[in-house]
C-alpha cells in the first residue's frame, strides 16, 4: 500500500489525474475501472482539463464501471451511466463502444452479472480500477460483510447507503433498492487500484480500513492485500493516520 498525501481537494484530485494519466500514456489501450460519487469528480474534472489542452488521448480507451443501480434506465438522471457521461464521457474522445456499466434496466441479474464478468475477462481484466470510499467502508456497493470472493452481483442497499445517495433523488423514496456491483474479487484483480479519500468525516474509516485488520466487516479494508494499491487523501482524511 502507497499512501500519498494532498493538502486539499484540488491537489488529491490532481495528483489523482496524473497516476490515470500515466497508465494512459504508458498504455493507450488500457482498461480503466471508473467510480461515481462526490469524490473523483475532481479527478475527472483535471482528466478532462489535460484532454482539451491536448495532453490526453482515450481513443483507445476502455473503461468498466464499478456498479450501477437496478431498475433505471440510462436515460434517467440518476443512473451511473448518466453521471459518468455528464461528468466524463461527453467531454473527452472515449468511443461510445468502450464504455461499460451494468444493465440497471435489465433486470434478469444474473444475466446481467454473468454477463458483466465476461466482458471484463474477454477485456484482459482491469489495468487501473479507481475507487472512492463509503463512510461504513463500502466499495462499489459492497457493503459490511460482503463476501470477500464475489464476482459480479446484485445487492439491496443498505439503509446508510440510501440515505447516503438520497441527496441526488428528489425525495428517499425514489432511491433504487438494489444495484448491481462489481464484486470485491473483481476489484482485487485489477492490476492497479486507485483509491481518493477526502474530508473530515471520512478520517475514522480511513484509520479503520487501512490500520485496523482486514475483515468483511470493512470491506476496504481487503485493499491492505493487494500488491499495487495506491491511497490518495487530502490532509482532513489523513488526519488519524
Ligand atoms: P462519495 O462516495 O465519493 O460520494 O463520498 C464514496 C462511496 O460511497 O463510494
């Protein structure tokens, strides 16, 4: 584990960027597992800054991404597919082919998870998954006591986590039940992770996951395991470490 400290935001998402730039550069044809939520926002932002100034290429790009929810469509604003092209996507040359989420609007879930694991092993596997990390110490939506060998699956949102995700929806109860997610076997096996932490109230998990033992109870906490996880956090995450 390589832990790298930003001062803020802005220096973790920068310092963020450069390590996906780098893996783009050194190999164009990558396959990158993104994340949603508040966190990488920074990071895909300063992606984007260095595409236009022509510093970027993702023509040959591929990404996967983590976990989408079930029973939405692409088109509804609330999906991750919508987030990820608002956000990302739109701005950049990445080829519509080469963007992977799970089906939210299929809701046959094993079909959906059989078949997301087979595109990413007919992929080669991940090169680089980046991940943020939920205040309970979720990854995708795996949630506390998630079986360490899952692939591919469907879950029921914790009740944290649909009050969590209720700030994007216009009332909880519009708040999706279920979602698919990347299992934590299929995280584990990306070649590199990336993980972005910042803030204040994430310091605690951020000691708990990375200092305390490995257990399901903290699902992050797997990450100690793997031979080339990089932890980016601002100082206010840093704080207890
Ligand atoms: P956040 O979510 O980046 O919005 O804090 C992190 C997560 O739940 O994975």
């Amino acid at each position: 584990m390589k832990i790298i400290r930003a001062k803020d935001y802005t220096e973790m998402s920068r310092k963020a960027a450069n390590i996906i730039s780098a893996q783009v550069i050194m190999k164009p044809n990558c396959v990158l597992g993104l994340a949603t939520g508040g966190t990488p926002l920074g990071t895909y932002a300063q992606l984007i800054e260095w595409y236009r100034k022509g510093d970027l290429d993702f023509a040959e790009v591929t990404t996967v991404n983590l976990d989408e929810y079930r029973g939405i469509s692409k088109e509804n604003p609330q999906s991750y597919w919508y987030f990820m092209h608002q956000n990302f996507f739109n701005h950049i040359n990445i080829q519509p082919a080469h963007v992977h989420l799970p089906d939210g609007a299929n809701l046959d879930a094993q079909a959906v998870c059989e078949g997301y694991d087979s595109v990413i092993h007919e992929l080669g596997g991940i090169d680089l998954q980046l991940l943020g990390l939920g205040r309970d110490g979720h990854i995708g939506f795996n949630e506390p006591n998630v079986a360490f060998e899952l692939g591919t699956h469907c879950v029921e949102l914790t009740e944290s986590t649909i009050e969590a995700n209720k700030r994007f929806f216009e009332s909880k109860e519009d708040v999706p039940r279920e979602a698919y997610t990347m299992g934590i076997k299929s995280i584990m096996q990306a070649r590199k992770i990336l993980m972005v932490v910042n803030g204040a109230d994430k310091a605690d998990i951020v000691k708990k996951a990375f200092f305390g033992p490995v257990t399901p109870e903290v699902p992050a906490s797997i990450l100690q395991m793997h031979p080339d996880f990089i932890l980016v956090l601002d100082q206010e995450a840093a704080a207890q470490i």
